[in-house]
C-alpha cells in the first residue's frame, strides 16, 4: 500500500506542529520543507519527532553536498529520511547511505534539475537509497504547460521504487498509486486547503479505493 507524505512547507515550527496534528491521522510521513528547516533550524525536526514518534519524520535538506555530514545531523535531530540531490556527485549520495545504515534510518534522492529523470533513478537506486522523488520544484510547477502525469509515466518506466512530488492532488493522486509509486507526496494540497485534515483525509481514501 503506498504511503501518503505530506510536504509541510510553512515557515514556523509553531505552524508546523499546528498543521501536523491536525493531518497526522490520515498521513504516514511527515516532512518537513527545505525552507522549514532553513528558516528553523534543524530543531524543527526534533519537535516534529517528539510530538509524533509515531509517524515516520522526513526532512527534506536536499543536499548537496558533505552528504555523510549532512545526514547525520539530520538523523541524530530526530530525521527517519533525509534527502540528497540527484544532480550531485555519487560520492555525496554514497556518504548519506553510509550514515543511514549507522543510525539505521533512510535516504531519498530528490531528482529536482536532473535531465534524464528514469536513468539517474536506476543509478542511484543500485547505491541503496529507500526510494527516489520524482519532483517537479514549486518553480518549475509555476512554468507554463507543467503537468505531473510526465513524472508518474517516468516512475512507471524507471521500475524503482519512487514517490512523486510536484503538484500532487487529488485529481492525480490514483494516478501516482496506479503507476506503483510507494510514495505520494501532498503539500499544497493539504497545507494550502480550508480544512487542511479534511483535504488529507480525501487523499488518504483516495489512494485506498
Ligand atoms: O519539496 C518541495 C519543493 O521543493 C515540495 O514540498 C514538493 O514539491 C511538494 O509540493 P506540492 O505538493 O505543494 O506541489
């Protein structure tokens, strides 16, 4: 069954844990924004974990570099997933990994800017990586013809396991499902919707029917 990922990207570790316990019973991952962390700190991530143990703690640090280095900090925060750059050096992606099997948690490499989306995913995946996100950036989402089915046909050939990111919603979420994603990441879905638990419940059963 694949997991539903919220995106949290506010800016406040306070509106954060606010928007978390309200969708926590219908998501099984919680992630929290690069721009989350950047403006928080890492601490944001230790909240999140200790409000809920429960719920697997994704910190989207997109690194690029320092990849053992980064991780490590992110895990001994509370991190269960971290994310490394597709477009970086194996070496990076490779240093992640190592740190993940010390602390025995997960990387994800995130394929933002990278050309040939399915090949880098096959690669990466050989190096031991939980799964890769198929993303499409809030920047390159705003760009004109933007559709999210062109990552999910990318995740059905790459026969990897992979989340989808990019305009998630509940139009397309049976479709991220259907292709065999085991991941379907929602941000401004949910966090950007009226009744943000409401919006996550929706997608929840969506991907279950
Ligand atoms: O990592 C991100 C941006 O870099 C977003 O969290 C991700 O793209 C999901 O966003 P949304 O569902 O709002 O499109």
């Amino acid at each position: 069954m694949a997991k539903l990922q919220v995106a949290i990207d506010l800016l406040t570790t306070e509106a954060a844990l606010e928007l978390a316990a309200k969708v926590a019973p219908y998501v099984d991952i919680i992630e929290l924004g690069t721009p989350l962390i950047k403006a928080e700190g890492l601490k944001v991530v230790t909240a999140m974990k200790n409000a809920h143990p429960e719920k697997l703690v994704f910190a989207d640090m997109k690194t690029a570099d320092t990849g053992a280095l980064e991780a490590e900090i992110a895990f001994k925060a509370g991190a269960d997933l971290v994310t490394v750059m597709g477009t970086v050096d194996d070496a990076t992606i490779k240093g992640a990994v190592e740190s993940a099997k010390k602390y025995g948690k997960q990387v994800v490499v995130d394929t933002i800017g990278v050309k040939d989306r399915v090949k880098r995913a096959k690669e990466v995946t050989a190096f031991g990586v939980a799964f890769v996100e198929l993303h499409a950036g809030l920047d390159e989402q705003a760009l004109p013809g933007y559709s999210v089915e062109t990552l999910i046909n990318e995740g059905r050939e790459a026969q990897v396991p992979f989340s989808v990111a990019g305009g998630v919603n509940l139009n397309t979420i049976k479709d991220v499902v259907a292709a065999g994603a085991t991941v379907a990441v929602a941000g401004g879905a949910i966090y950007g919707a009226k009744d943000p638990a409401e919006a996550a419940k929706a997608l929840k059963e969506a991907m279950e029917a």
